[in-house]
C-alpha cells in the first residue's frame, strides 16, 4: 500500500472511531439526562434568618423535662385514673393543658387551648365507658383561617396488655417525644408573627391512640364536620430514639411515612389515577415531597427518608384517623426501632432491659425532629395553600401537557415542579410567575406539581 493511501486509510479509521465514540458518549448523555424537559435544575429551598433563628430555640432539654414529667404521671393508659392529680392520663391532659396555655398567655389572644373530649362505650380494646380527652392549642390565622395545618402526637401509653391500665406505662419513647415536639412547637409558633397571618396551626395532643385511635378520629372527624381546609398533618409517633435495637446509632435520619392513593377515593377515581399513572401522585405523597425539601438541610440537620408506605407493618398511627377524612397526612417515625422498649412490661429478662423508659432517648435527636416539624410548617406558612381546581388536560394527543389551577390573588406567583415519573423527589422546577395556566412540552414523561413556597411570599 503507498504510504499516503496507508495515512489516509488510517484518517479514516480514526474519523470512524470518534465517531463511533461520538455517538456512544452521546448515547450515555442522552441516558443520563432523560427524560428532557424544560426549567432549571431545583435547588431546594433554605431556611431563612428568621427561621433559623426560630428553631435554634428548640430546645432539647426542655424535651428532656417535658418527657420526664410525662413519664413521672406513672400510667397514662387511656383508661387509667383521671382524677387523680398525680397518676394517670388525667393527670397528663391537665399538665399538658396547663403548659399550653402558659404558651397561650404570651400569645396576644393569638392561640387558645381546649380540651375537645367525649365519653367512648366499650369498643374493641376499650373495655370500660372512658372519657377520651384531646388537648388542642390552636394558633389561628386572620386571613385564611379555615386553611389548617397540624402537628401532633398522642399522650397515652400502654405496656404489653393494651387494656392494662394499673402498672407503670412510662411511654417515654411512645409517645411522650412526639407531644414534646408538639408542644415545643406550640410554644415556639405562638411566639412568631409569621406563622399566624394567615392560615390556623393546631397541635392536638391525642388520647386512646393505643386502643384504635380513638382520639386522632374524632377530632378528625369534627374537623370536616366543620369543613375545615386541612392541608397538611404531621404526625410525630417514636421520635424520640435513634438507637437501634443491635445498639447501632442513626442519629441524622428520619422516617417519614406516605400513603400512596388515599383511601377515601372511589373506585372511579383510582380508575382515573391508574389510567394516568398516578398511583404515585396523591396529596399525600406531595406532601411529603414539599417536606423532603424544605425540611433537610443544615438547620434540622435531619435528612428526611421519605417511606412509600401509610405506616410500618403492622402498625398505625394517627395520621391514619386524617387520612380517612380525605386529609394529607404524614408519620414521622425513627429509623430503626428498638421494640423491646415499646408495648412492654417493664421488666429485666437474662439481664435485658424491657420497657419504655426515659433512659433509651435521645433528646438531641427528638429535637431535630421537632426542627423538621418546625421548618416544614413555617415554610408552607409563608405560602398561599394548596391550589385549587386542579386539572391536567389529557383530551388531545400532544406531546404538551396543559396544566390548569385556580390561582389565588393575594399569591405572588406560583411555580411548576416537577420529577422523573419513577423519582421520589422533586429535581426540576419553573417559575410561572403569576400564572394559573402552564402549558409546557415533555411534562407528560413526567409528574408535574405546585410548589406553592419557593420562597415566595404573600403580596
Ligand atoms: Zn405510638
């Protein structure tokens, strides 16, 4: 072969192999970014300085006080004394009502404190007529105060036998952490000007949650019976232990349950979901994205581990009662339980220590999850609810998907985002400015929402 012909077979060789190489990078590329679609990579929002500031004042040694004294009542099954000012659940409802409203007092008429109670006849594990008592702090807002957000936990313990109502039920973990950090958050939002222009706080703390959640379904219930506008509930049920039971240490996550489709639906309306595809989708789940985001970053220094599933197995929990109502509702729970310490008689066994004892918790911890609570609900705070009068149209074949919403006039704007259709957390967003129509190609690979925070304010 002449050597210029030699020089130029191999020009060509190479030219074929870059592009060969060419397409494979381009190939790759493609596989990495797909599916394509419009707006900005989302960057989660921060906690400003008011925030910040905010929740460094949860404090965890008043977690620590507030369990302790819990715990010190004794038993507070839900059939336990309540009349006794010493022992027993009456004794906690009064404490904790006496707490809340010393919060109340500084508030400026702002937050009131009541005690929604009715007398339950023998059903299921309640086996004796027995006053079920919630004790509810409400921070109620002036401009939309039918749109209701909620945290909470429940007061009642119990020990290996539910209807045991006698013997020490110390309920450190299950769930005295989870009324400390509805009562942290209590006091903390009462101080606040920005949590109460618009919108109504509440944070229950529920009874006979042991026996079937006896307390979390009535006060659920009197809510739509009011037709209150519930657009997001936090439940906080074993936050307060990031001690595993091998003795390993998961101090910076928590577990935050979802519910996928809701199960007040009719059948129409999962046919309708399932013909879209949006078994992953509900109110639910974007809840709990909106929390994913807001709400892991330096100042909880919690990374929120979003679960696809209503509760662990076999277990419930209160936000179940509000989901039943048609309402979002969510269950922060610690990553890994020790079920030694809940559900037990306390009692040393081959030198293990059973029982829910105020030893195995961890305050630090319990703190941060009140910081998730705290940062989440101030974020949706400072937003116009939920949108109304959603619609996607999917009349037309066309690869754009028109996205339609009743916008609110006092919002400053509102913004698409969005994720892959088999992502769990928001990656992309739009700012739509003021907008109640968004019509954008390649949504439909897609699951499209409103985030109605991003920063931004009321006008
Ligand atoms: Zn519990």
């Amino acid at each position: 072969m002449h050597l210029l012909q030699s020089v130029i077979l191999l020009g060509v060789l190479a030219v074929q192999a870059l592009a060969q190489l060419s397409t494979y990078e381009s190939f790759l590329q493609a596989a990495s970014e797909w599916p394509p679609g419009p707006g900005a990579e989302l960057v989660p929002q921060q906690p400003d300085d008011e925030l910040t500031a905010m929740m460094a004042e949860i404090d965890p040694a008043r977690i620590q006080a507030i369990i302790t004294q819990l715990v010190a009542f004794g038993t507070r099954n839900t059939m336990s004394n309540q009349t006794d000012p010493l022992r027993g659940i009456g004794a906690a409802r009064d404490w904790i009502a006496s707490e809340m409203r010393t919060f109340a007092a500084t508030s400026g008429g702002r937050m009131t404190v009541s005690v929604p109670s009715y007398l339950q006849t023998p059903s299921g594990s309640i086996i004796q007529n027995t006053v079920i008592s919630n004790v509810v702090a409400t921070l109620r807002g002036s401009t939309d105060p039918n749109r209701i957000y909620v945290v909470s936990g429940h007061y009642d313990s119990r020990v290996s036998s539910v209807t045991n109502f006698v013997d020490d039920s110390p309920g450190a973990d299950d769930d005295a952490s989870g009324v400390a950090v509805a009562m942290e958050l209590a006091r903390q939002s009462q101080a606040s000007l920005s949590f109460s222009s618009d919108l109504t706080l509440v944070t229950p703390n529920n009874a006979g949650e042991e026996q079937g959640l006896f307390g979390s379904a009535f006060m659920a219930a009197g809510l739509k019976n009011m037709s209150a506008d519930v657009q997001g509930m936090l439940n906080n049920d074993i936050v307060g232990s990031s001690t595993a039971d091998d003795n390993t240490t998961d101090p910076f996550n928590i577990r935050m349950f979802t519910q996928g489709i809701p199960s007040t639906e009719t059948l129409s309306e999962i046919t309708s979901r399932v013909d879209i595809g949006a078994e992953n989708d509900s109110p639910i789940r974007q809840l709990g994205r909106f929390v994913v985001e807001v709400a892991s970053n330096a100042v909880t220094q919690m990374n929120v581990q979003m679960v696809y599933r209503p509760d662990r197995f076999l277990r419930g929990g209160d936000h179940l009662s509000f989901i039943d109502q048609g309402y979002p509702a969510v269950r922060f729970t610690e990553p890994h339980e020790n079920f030694a310490h809940q559900h037990q008689d306390v009692r040393v066994v081959n030198g293990v220590q059973f029982g829910d004892l105020v030893e195995f918790c961890d305050f630090d911890f319990n703190a941060r999850v009140a910081r998730v609570n705290g940062v989440a609900l101030w974020s949706l705070a400072q937003a116009p609810g939920t949108p109304k009068g959603l619609t996607m149209d999917t009349s037309v074949l066309t690869n754009n998907s028109t996205l339609k919403w009743t916008g609110d006039p006092k919002a400053a704007g509102y913004e698409v985002v969005w994720r892959a259709s088999e992502g769990c957390v928001l990656d992309a967003c739009d700012p739509g400015g003021q907008c109640d129509e968004y019509d954008r190609a390649a949504v439909e690979g897609q699951c499209a929402v409103w985030r109605t925070c991003g920063g931004r304010k009321w006008v």
